[in-house]
C-alpha cells in the first residue's frame, strides 16, 4: 500500500494535535511541549564565516562522522543532527565522566549543532530526512552499507528528490568488496589496517593509538572531501556521492612505512617512540621524565651533540651521516640515553632552548593545556552550557587570516532544536510538532 506523501502526513497531524483527544487514548498535557526551548544568541556576523548559508543534515554517529560535522560547524556551516529519540548519539553515554547529564566524550565533538530527534524507522521519520534534505546541501551518514537505502533514504533515491545534495557516506570499509557489511570500529581497523603492527615498544605487543587517529583521520578526510563537492556543485549545479571509509582512509595514511615495503621490501616493526630511518629520533629517559629529540639531517645532529656534551660523536665516523647513524643505531641511542638521565626534563629543555634541531617534553594532560604555546594558540575555550554550565573545548586548529571559525552554539542536549528546525525549515505549527511528538515520531 502507498504512503501518503509529507502533505497527507501533515493533514493527518493537523487533525490530531487538534482534538480534544490525541487520539492515543491519553490526555496528555500540551504546555510540556510548547514549552520555548533556550536558544543561543550569536554575535558572529553571518557573512564573514566561509561556510555561511551551507546547512549540513547529520545523520552520523560517535566519532568519525560527529568529529566531520563539527569542523564544518566551526567554519559556519549550519549543522542538523539527527538523533535516536530518547537515546541519543552513542556517546551521549560514554562515561565517565559526565559533565552534569552530558558525558565530557560527546561534548568534545558536538559543539556548533542543532540536535533534533527523529526516529528513521517510522515511515514519517523517514519523510521529515527527506524533507530536510532539500532544504540542506550535505549529508552525512555513517550506517552499515544498505541500511538507509532500506529506509528510502540512500544516495540513488535521495539524489532524485535533491539532486544537488552533497552526500557523504563514513563506512568501516567501503561500500564494495567482501567486508563492506561489517561495522567500522576504529581500533579493529588501525589492526587490520596496519596502524596497530607498528605501534608499541620495539620488544613489545602491538598497541592502539592513545585517541582513536583512524576515526578523526576519516573525518578529516571527509571534511576536505565535502569541501571539494561543494566546488564541484558550484561549477555543475550537481551533487554527488562521497565514500570515505576508515580501512581506505588508515591504509593512505601508512605513507612513508609503505612506500618502505612496497618500493623496497622492508616489512614494517615496531620502535616505540623511535625513528625507523632517522637516528636520534625518539624519548630519552631523564631524571624525572622524558624529552623528545631528534636529528633530521647531518647539521641538526652536530648541534644536538654540542649542546647536550657529547661534541666528540661528531667526529666519530659511524656516526657521520644518518645511514651510519642508522647503521650503529644500538651503540648511539646508549650514549644518549646515558647522558639524558644525567638531568631534569626541565634542564634539558633549557638546555636545548634556541636550538636548531626539534626537542620538546612528553606532557600530559596537564602540562598540555597549560603549555604557554597552547595558551598563545588559544586551544582552550569555554562554551556556556544550558544544562553542564561552563565547558572547556579544546579550539579549532585552523586559524584563517580574512575568515574566522567560530564556537556559535554548545554541544546541544538531546532534542534541543527539534521544534526549531521543524518549525524553521518545514514551516510546522506547535500543533503540529506537539502530534509528532505524541506519536514517537520525533522527540
């Protein structure tokens, strides 16, 4: 049996919100949901962010996707999330630690977006995305292969009714071949992928990266990716499909350690925070931590040694150039790793001050964060939130001279804009939100 159209749907919901019965067998109290949700005002002007007018439909959850969306935030793009109602975006319950109800892990890449629950398995819910989507210039998704194009909503049929939609599918790995059904974790991938093969201790087991690289290194793709189709439409007038995928996305990333084994054979290992082709390249151990340094061409190495006491390595043959270096690796990495733990992380750091070769300290959290060059570049900002308070973001990365990002809107709460998109995009009455919100459709 057909559906009815978006049209019906409303003259259905019209009729509902309407009567003294909501047709559910219950008397439900209408003020909870006429209720004005706080918005955020915006001091930024419109037309200076480079993103200005460009409204983004996210249907992405947890990591790469979320973390796609919020950079086009940043740049001014009007981001839409889309949510489970009354679950939410997985990390919403990634915790602890919860910054009031909101867990510190969704905060951290959900800022400049409006959230409005919708759920996709409701035929309605399906015509709301469809909607929307013609009203908005991206998509972005991150489901298992098929699975939206079994609600209505893949890039063949979405790009009949919004042929100029950009949009942009995050897979595990990719949309042909025989994995493409199976869900994309980041840390099965950086194995699978060769990521894991070379992290860790030289005499020790393979270990995953500290942050999940694989996920943000997708997203990062994708956000450049989605800025190139933008051109694209800007000179045709088309959308298109993108198909990033984290398997794709960790295999281009293994640069040098590839080009290693498929140009010369050489099986890739692990070397802790050493250097497979360059000599000194890594931590020392100093009397109260660590200090990172490293020699990446002959003259760096010459200043290392004087400026640590060991001037007379210069001079030594086996350790002229970085082959030899590399050749002797054993015996230098010793007589560095001797003199380093003669002083302080501190000492050292001052002692290297000024110097031509790259040097700095393994820090952690909190030395990150009060790092004076991290202050300079101010990578720590405060947004203001309705329910959490005061929440520290670490900022953009990007500084751009004529066109400035902005932190517009905090991470938003479950369903916040629900009734301010639908107003604002589909021109819903109260009425009208208020019957969805009965029925479960939205939240």
């Amino acid at each position: 049996m057909p559906r009815p159209c978006f049209g019906h749907l409303l003259q259905h919901v019209r009729k509902c919100a309407l009567c003294s019965n909501n047709g559910h067998g219950s008397r439900l109290c209408r003020r909870q949901y006429l209720a004005k949700p706080r918005l955020y005002s915006t001091t930024v002007d419109e037309k200076d962010v480079p993103l200005n007018r460009v409204r983004v439909l996210d249907l992405s959850r947890v990591l790469a996707g979320p973390y796609c969306s919020m950079l086009l935030g940043d740049l001014g793009a009007e981001v839409i999330k889309i949510e489970k109602p009354g679950v939410g975006d997985d990390t919403r319950s990634w915790g602890p630690p919860f910054c009031g109800t909101e867990s510190a892990y969704f905060l951290s890449v959900n800022r400049n977006k409006k959230s409005i629950c919708v759920d996709l398995k409701r035929p309605e819910g399906q015509d709301i995305i469809k909607e929307l989507a013609k009203k908005s210039d991206v998509l972005i998704e991150n489901f298992v292969p098929g699975k939206l194009t079994d609600m209505g909503l893949g890039f063949e049929q979405m790009s009949r009714i919004a042929p100029h939609l950009v949009y942009c599918s995050i897979t595990g790995y990719g949309h042909g071949g025989p994995d493409a059904s199976r869900p994309g974790y980041d840390v099965i991938v950086a194995a699978t992928a060769g990521l894991t093969h070379i992290t860790g201790p030289e005499d020790g087991e393979p270990c995953k990266v500290g942050v999940a690289m694989t996920d943000l290194s997708t997203g990062l793709y994708a956000h450049g990716a989605i800025l190139a189709a933008l051109l694209h439409r800007r000179k045709t007038g088309r959308g298109q499909h993108i198909d990033c995928n984290l398997l794709s996305t960790q295999v281009a990333s293994l640069v040098n350690i590839a080009s290693n084994f498929l140009n010369a054979g050489q099986e890739a290992k692990r070397w802790g925070t050493a250097h497979a082709s360059i000599v000194p390249y890594q931590a020392f151990k100093t009397s109260d931590g660590y200090v990172l340094v490293g020699a990446g061409n002959d003259g760096q190495f010459v200043d290392l040694c004087k400026r640590v006491g060991l001037e007379e390595l210069t001079s030594v043959p086996d350790y002229k150039t970085n082959q030899k270096r590399v050749e002797n690796r054993v015996k230098l990495v010793a007589i560095f790793s001797d003199k380093f733990r003669s002083k302080s992380t501190s000492e050292w750091l001052d002692t290297l001050r000024g110097s031509h070769c790259p040097y700095g300290p393994i820090n952690n959290m909190a030395q990150v964060f009060s790092d004076p060059q991290v202050v300079n570049n101010e990578l720590l900002q405060e947004m203001t939130h309705p329910t959490a308070g005061t929440v520290r973001v670490a900022g953009p990365a990007v500084r751009y001279s004529e066109t400035p990002t902005v932190l517009k809107h905090p991470p938003p709460t479950l369903g916040q804009h629900t009734r301010e998109v639908l107003q604002s995009l589909l021109s819903l009455s109260d009425e009208e939100v208020i019957a969805l919100k009965i029925d479960g459709v939205v939240a």
